[in-house]
C-alpha cells in the first residue's frame, strides 16, 4: 500500500471499524466527497488538523501512523483497504450512500450534533453515525 492509502485506511478503521462494512463506506464517503470539494487528497483530508478524531493528538496536532498501527488488526482491514484504494484512485467513484454528506459525528459519543453543524443539512443516519451537508 502507498502512505496515502494507509492514511486514508486507517481513517476508515479508526473512525468506523465498530459500524461494519456499510459505517465504513460511509466514512470513506465523506473522506471522498471533501477530497473532491477541496481538490486535495484523500490522505491530505485525512490528516488535517480536528477532522477525524482518530488523528487528533491534542492542541490541533496530529498522530503519527505509527500510533495507529494497532488499527491493523480489525477484522475489517481488508474491506478498509479496498476502499482506501478505491479512495486514492481518481478514476474510480464510490457510490455516495450518504445523500451528499461532508461531515458526520457518533451519536455514540455526542448525544447532539457538534455546534459546527447546527446550519447544516442532515442527510441520513447510518447505524452511530449521523450525516450532514454544510456548504
């Protein structure tokens, strides 16, 4: 696998593992929708500062990969690396399951959507994960 498509895998992991294959697509949506919205890459988005909390390490600084390599080890890491790959290939386009989303948050872990989603569109609602749009 290539930096970014480990990047963008372990985000999927990281972020969705526990929601199967169906809450992991869903993120790699979103991880595509915002790569597409922003022109960067799938790994580029991945690793911004406060936008998937599996990277944050605190004071807007980012963990490195090697803290998350116990990721590796889900169940699930063949599916999140297909989609990693699919993700970091610009020919090939997920089917967009969550409706046009660029943001979603765990209901798992917030029992209301963060502030930053207050203006935003909800799309659906995917197992813990609800989906916004926000222009």
């Amino acid at each position: 696998m290539t930096r970014d498509e480990r990047v963008t895998a372990l985000t999927i992991l990281g972020e969705a593992r526990g929601e199967g294959e169906i809450g992991m697509l869903a993120v790699a949506c979103v991880i595509q929708r915002r790569s597409r919205e922003r022109e960067k890459t799938p790994a580029e988005i991945c690793l911004q500062p406060w936008q998937f909390s599996i990277w944050n390490a605190g004071k807007g600084k980012v963990k490195r990969e090697r803290d998350l390599w116990h990721l590796w080890d889900s169940k699930h890491m063949m599916y999140a690396r297909g989609l990693a790959r699919r993700l970091n290939n610009e020919k090939i386009v997920l089917t967009d399951i969550t409706k046009g989303a660029n943001h979603y948050y765990s209901k798992k872990y917030l029992k209301t959507p963060p502030n930053h989603l207050k203006d935003g569109k909800l799309t659906i609602t995917i197992k813990n994960h609800v989906f916004y749009k926000l222009d």
